[in-house]
C-alpha cells in the first residue's frame, strides 16, 4: 500500500500501541509515531502489520484540535462522518479515543479477531489447564518415558516442605530423574532458585547433559577454567555461587578447595542434590571423611536436600544412619539407637524412598552367558603369581592389606600386567608377553567382536585396572581392525562424554572398554550385553557393573557374559556369584549382608589353600540368601513411610492428559504461524522446524533471541529414542517463549462465533472466559443477560466448531454496538475477561 505523512494506522498485532499516524515515508520504509505509549516505530511499507484507521460506528472519538468527546453515528462516504448530535465533521478531524484494556469495547466497536486467532487463544487456555494434569503438570517436561513410580516418589517428596529426601531406589529404576522431577517442581513453582548439585566427578557432565537434554534446565559446570572465568569477568575473590545461580560441582571438587564450602553457604544453597551420596562417610566417633565434611555444611544450611543412593546400606546401617542424619539431625539424634529402630522395623519420617524391581515388574530378565575357558596354560602364570605373593610373609596389617590388593589386582588383570607393574626382571616381561598373547578371554572377545559388530550390536566391557582397558584395545586393532571406545579415570570428564556419545552412534564403536569408574551413574541402556571381563571381590561393584544396563526402560534381556575357568580362584569367585544369584536377579536392599562378601574372600585369598573353596563361604552366602527374602517380604522397605504400591500404577498414569501432546502442538505451531515464524513439518515424521527469523512480526520472545531455530517433536517416545532433536514440552524455550508472549498479547481476545447445536437450541448471546490461575472458565450470557451454562459448556468443547463470519455483516448491523453493551453491563463485577465473543448458536 501506498503510504503519506499524516496518514492514521493501527497495528494488526499490538494494538494496545493506539491510534498511530505516518510522519515519514522513506523509501521502502515508513515512520510511525503512536501517541497513546509515545512509541516511533520504523516498519516496511509493505508490511501486513499495519493498516489503515477505520472510524466505526457507535466508537468514541475526539474533535481535533478541541478536544471534545463525541460519538460517531455513521460513517459516510468522501470521508464525511456524522456524529451522534446530528453534526457532520471531516473523518480527518477526529481522533479515535483509546479503547484501553476494554475486550467488550472493541467488541461494541467492531474491532474484531479472526476465528483462527480466538481458536487458538481458547485453544491456549485449555492447553495451560491440562497442563497441571492434577498435579503432575511439571513433572511432564522432561524427555522421558513416564514410568508411575517415579512420579509417586517425586510427588511424596515435594508435598514436604522443606523438600529433605533420600532417594534410594535401586540401580536402573531411575533415581536422577526422580530428583529431576523434584528439581523441575521445585524452580518452577518458585521454591528454590540457586541449585547445586554434587556429583563424583565422572558424572558432572552427564548431569549438565541430563538437566539441558530431558529437562531444559541450564547448569554449569563449576571446574577450574569456570573459577578462572568468574575471577576474570567479576574480580578476585568474587563468589562463584553469586555469578551462577544453577551449578554442577564435582565432590572431588569441593574436597579440593574446602573454599567453595564456605562460598556455597555465603551464596545461600536453595536446593543440595548429592550424587552417590554413600561416599559421604562419618565412622563413629570421627568427624567425617573429607566428602562428607564437604557437603555436610551446605546440607545443613541449605533449604532442600536431595541425596541419592542405591546402596545406602552398602557400609552399615551406621552409613545409611550418617545420610539420614543429613536431612534430619533433630530426628536422629547422634546418640540414637538406630540399628535397634531397624532392627525393629520402626518407620523411618517421610524422608525416604526405595522403590525394587518386584514393586514394578515387567522388566526383561537377566540372561546369565557363562564362558567356560577350562584351565588354560596361558592363565597359569597368574595362579603362580598369587602362590608366589602368598608365600612371602606379611609383616603388619600394612603389607597384610598391600598383600591382599596386588592379589586382588593378579586376579583381575591378568598375572603378566600385574607382575610388569611389581617386577622388572626378565620372568616378568615373559609374563607379560605369555599373557597378553595368549589370554582366552582376549581370543573370545576376539572371535566374537566381528560378528557383534556386522549384526550392529553394542557390547560395553568392564575391567578392573587400565591395563587390561589397553591390552583390550590393542588387540581388537591388530587382530581385526576395530575402532574400540574407551572410559577410564585419566580422560576427562568431557572427554569421557564424548566416548559415550559416539559409542551410542550406530556408525560408532560397536565396542566400549571401562574400567570401573563408568560402573557408577551411566547409562548403557541401549547396549546388547554387558561382558565382565574380570570380576571383582565385591559383589557389590558387580551389580553396579551390571545396572548400568539392567535399568528401567530396557526391552531386551540384559546379557551379562562371565569367565568360568573348571578350577583355580577365579572359578571360585565365578561361582561363588552364581551362588548368591548375581547373574539371574539384582541384590538389592542386602547391601549390609553382601559387604561381608568381600572381607571373607580376601580371607580365603590369603589362606594357604591351593583352590579357592567356595564352600568355606556358605555362611554368608546363606545369610545373603535370607536378607533377599526379608526384601522380597518388604520388611526393608516397610521401614519407608507410604512406600511405591505397584496396584496404584494406573491410576497414576490416568491423571496424565491424553491430548496434552496433541493439544500442544495445536498450540504452538499456531502461535508460531500466527507470528510469521518460519515453521516447517517434516513429512514422514512428526518433526517441526521452527525459527524466529527477519520475517517474524517480533524479533524475539521471553527466552528466545532473534534469529533462534529449532529442530523438535512433540511426540514424547520420538523424542526418548531420538535424543538429537529437541522435545517440545512444558519447559523448553520456545514452548514457554511463545506461550508468555501468547498471554501477553492482543491477538484473539475478540470473537465472532456461530456453532451448531445437536438439540436444537438457538439463541444469541455474550461469551467471557476468564482465567483462575491455570485454570479458566466461560460464562454465557443470552441477548437478556442471564446466565445459560449449557451454551458455555457447548462452546468450550474442542475443536471449536464455528463458521466462519464476515465480521461487518453483524458488526454493520443497526444497533450493534447498543447490543453489545447492553449484554456486557451483566458483566460488571466478574473481573476482566481473557476473552469475549458475540456467538450465535443454531
């Protein structure tokens, strides 16, 4: 359209900017300045945002330069009005009064939205009830399969206050994403801000990766380039909790630089999250270990405490006591009785969760691959190794303690990598090069590894020392050629992301090679099988090893292949496991039995028996056993109040809205057209991209800068299986940016509607939504004013069915606007509406 200096315009997308008149016309752009908010915009002149002022009847005006209020009556041609006390005036001598926040106004005045633009504002409103789903609204953001009782964990912790909770399910069943869900609940409900979380230092970047990717939360990594930023960007000394209020720290970390104690607790910690919380450890009588005394003065100051761990009885009962302690020191006294309360079954405060396996069911079994080796010449180095070890006398409990580790270490490596360590005579590079060449676990591994890799498999194989990791590696790139992931203690943490990132690629590694420190955390979900290629002392460090894919969520047996050699010690560890049950189900809850396990091997190690006899741990083996049916019997975790009820699981599932999803994207790609965002569907998927490009009617939204782009879906299982794309849901940027401005903003608050009615009713009348915290309700209102709940219930109802409406053929109509307000004065007293339109129904 042709543009001039003096022309009136309006804005089509912020009419709340008033009245606006042209004071420039340069080239391709126009100047306007809106009086009203004293607002100078410069706009293409081809723009669809601006259009020019229409004077209606029944509107107010101002005579120019006078200021005299009038009415207009009518609108006549060449620009002739009529005002209501019968004078005629030039259209270009008024000025159209502000309409302010009046809905019902612009109605009377014909100002009216398009039906698409109130759908998708009733649409909005609907979408922000549902989104609360009864309670379990901000638990729903995340990127994860909704599994009941992680929600049931997340909901009896935040219904608390302060939220102080262990959460101590076992390995695989999910809890960082039950403190992730308590985590979301807490920051958007506007409980806790400033965050920390403390975690082993081989799972920092996991929980960055874990926070952003399920849950669109921020974090950084607080390491020693964040410190040095911090100091060059605010100064020295400057408190790293002050300048990042969302941190992830490593529990080595803290030890280090006792500092970052005292900095958390000046910053003032909303909300504590301990990973692997039984690191934290306080003997009896002893002020701590340098974890615990780490951790203990921010736990003690700070508001909420998460603490996580599956083996919280891994020690004692006195470490499980320690944990509790943390979050309740009124109610766990230090001089307590609390192995009496345990023994006794008493309830511990709701403070506690530990959901089992048996309490969910469904989960694929585990599938037991014992590889028989015999008793190979190429293994008889190490049984002379560990007879040559024991025979040489242990002077204290010192060399005692030394004596049993480089057994242990024997055992685990391999006699040739151990004696390389200890020994630099010629016996022992021959045992190096006998072992190495000759290992059968290395020739399966090495048959096997090719056929893994053609049928696409992931294989994850755990060891105990990094000289094994090496000698693994090297021999599956001599013998076959294969690229082999690694996880080991000396790459960093973000190098160890890395590794797992492309072993989890299809056109990656088939293969990934850890030592013990991915035994903690990680998850190997998608792994085929698991090969323990040593097994260690503590049956413990075996489940671990195994629940990194023995976790909730997995579809496919989790094949765990083991060394079963016919005779020598480490056929006595092998089946001294199958024993306990290791291989068929997890031990969990018998923490305290197993952890006599590995003092009794050590024992039987360091005897002058030629075998290991497996008989001569019966006792404990029994006692294991009947630890597992006390579990099984629930009376480890009756000790927790309002325990998991796996009965309760549908019923829990039932309050997640089935249209949440659907609804959502409705929503969002709307508001995005509406905006002239660019949006593309992917065809064949159910993928959006999105970008806030130079076309957009804004250049950006709360959260969202100019030129953002995205690449998502709001299919939560597409979004759980692919891990690249985004997952539009509760929470991420540009679902909460164009909801915020979507609340914010004019369009579709004015409707026309015209609904069919399946018993024949009639009628016409005034619709007001308006809006209870999330949720909203309609009232309607018949051409009399009175009430008629029935024609709201038949307008809320989704997908609004209405035609469509050309707006002058009622807005022109003698009387409208009389009508309108006539209607809306039985208004007065119910607030402002959301949203009014004048409906037709029949």
């Amino acid at each position: 359209m042709s543009w001039k200096r003096g022309d009136r315009i309006t804005h089509r997308f912020n009419p709340e900017l008033g009245t606006g008149m042209v004071m420039a016309v340069e080239g391709r752009t126009v100047v306007v300045h809106f009086p009203t908010t004293d607002t100078a915009l410069r706009l293409a002149t081809n723009s669809d945002a601006i259009k020019p002022l229409v004077l209606r009847e029944g509107s107010r005006a101002l005579i120019v330069p006078s200021g005299e209020q009038v009415m207009i009556e009518t609108v006549l041609e060449h620009g002739v009005v009529v005002l209501s006390d019968g004078r005629e005036v030039e259209e270009s001598e008024l000025w159209p009064m502000d309409l302010g926040h009046s809905l019902t106004e612009r109605l009377a005045q014909g100002e009216v939205d398009k039906l698409d633009e109130f759908s998708l504002r009733l649409d909005a409103l609907h979408l922000a009830a549902i989104r609360q789903a009864d309670g379990l609204g901000s638990f729903l953001g995340g990127r994860i399969r909704l599994f009941p009782h992680q929600f049931h964990v997340a909901e009896q912790a935040t219904q608390t206050d302060p939220v102080r909770w262990l959460l101590a399910d076992e390995v695989g069943l999910g809890k960082t994403v039950e403190a992730c869900l308590i985590l979301n609940r807490l920051l958007r409900t506007g409980r806790a801000d400033r965050t920390l979380v403390v975690a082993p230092e081989t799972l920092t970047v996991q929980w960055l990766g874990e926070l952003w990717r399920k849950y669109h939360q921020v974090f950084v990594l607080l390491d020693d380039k964040r410190l040095a930023d911090v100091e060059k960007d605010y100064g020295k000394g400057f408190n790293p909790f002050d300048a990042h209020s969302r941190v992830v720290v490593s529990l080595e970390m803290l030890v280090e630089r006792p500092k970052l104690t005292k900095q958390a607790i000046e910053s003032g910690i909303d909300l504590l999250i301990v990973d692997e919380a039984h690191h934290l450890q306080r003997p009896p009588g002893h002020p701590g270990e340098p974890g615990y005394r780490a951790v203990a003065p921010i736990a003690a100051t700070g508001r909420h405490v998460l603490l996580l761990s599956a083996t919280p009885l891994e020690d004692d009962a006195h470490g499980f006591f320690r944990l509790l302690q943390l979050l309740r020191p009124d109610e766990f006294p230090e001089d307590g009785e609390f192995e009496q309360r345990l023994e006794r079954g008493d309830a511990l405060p709701p403070c506690t969760s530990a959901t089992r396996r048996e309490d969910i069911g469904g989960l694929p079994p585990r599938a037991a691959r014992p590889i028989e080796v015999g008793t190979p010449r190429s293994w008889e180095p190490q049984e002379r190794l560990i007879a040559e070890m024991r025979s040489r006398p242990a002077k204290n409990a010192v060399e005692k303690q030394q004596k049993a580790r480089r057994i242990r270490r024997a055992m685990a490596s391999g006699a040739a990598l151990e004696a390389v360590l200890d020994r630099s005579d010629a016996v022992g590079r021959d045992l190096a090069t006998e072992a190495s060449e000759t290992d059968p676990r290395i020739e399966w591994l090495t048959g096997e590894a090719r056929r893994w890799k053609m049928d696409g498999d992931k294989t994850l194989v755990f060891v105990a020392h990094r000289e094994t990791l090496e000698l693994i590696k090297t021999a599956m790139s001599r013998s076959l050629q294969l690229r082999v992931g690694v996880f080991h203690e000396d790459l960093s943490a973000g190098q160890r992301d890395i590794e797992v990132a492309q072993f989890r690629l299809s056109s990656g590694p088939s293969m990934l090679v850890s030592t013990e420190c991915g035994g903690e955390g990680r998850n190997f979900e998608f792994c085929t099988r698991l090969v323990l290629f040593d097994l260690p002392w503590n049956p413990v460090r075996v489940e671990q090893r195994i629940g990194r894919l023995d976790r909730i969520g997995r579809r496919m047996p989790v094949e765990i292949a083991y060394f079963r050699p016919e005779t020598g010690h480490a056929a006595g560890i092998a089946r001294l496991y199958e024993a306990l049950g290791l291989f068929r189900e997890p031990l969990g809850g018998v923490e305290q039995e197993l952890a006599a396990v590995e003092s009794a091997v050590a024992q039987t190690m360091l005897s002058k028996a030629s075998a290991f006899d497996v008989t001569s741990l019966d006792e404990i083996v029994g006692q294991a056993r009947q630890a597992q049916d006390r579990v099984k019997e629930a009376a480890y975790r009756e000790l927790h109040r309002n325990p998991y009820d796996p009965s309760k699981a549908d019923e829990i599932l039932d309050r997640v809205p089935p249209e949440l999803e659907e609804l959502a994207e409705s929503v969002i790609i709307g508001a995005a057209e509406a905006l002239n965002m660019h949006v593309e569907e992917h065809r064949g998927s159910s993928r959006y991209s999105v970008e806030l490009g130079s076309r957009a009617r804004v250049e950006s939204l709360p959260g969202v800068p100019s030129g953002s782009s995205f690449l998502g879906t709001f299919d939560r299982e597409e979004a759980v299986e692919e891990e690249n794309i985004d997952f539009f849901a509760s929470g991420h940027p540009l679902v909460e940016g164009l909801l915020a401005h979507l609340d914010e903003s004019p369009i579709g608050r004015v409707g026309l509607l015209h609904v069919g009615s399946d018993d024949g009713q009639e009628g016409l009348g005034l619709l007001a939504l308006y809006k209870e915290g999330p949720q909203f309700h309609a009232v309607a209102l018949d051409a009399t004013g009175a009430e008629r709940p029935e024609w709201a219930e038949l307008l809320m109802r989704r997908p609004l069915r209405s035609k469509r409406i050309k707006a002058k053929t009622w807005t022109g109509q003698p009387g409208w606007h009389q009508l309108v307000r006539a209607m809306a004065r039985h208004l007065d007293g119910r607030g402002r509406p959301e949203a009014v339109a004048i409906f037709r129904i029949g």
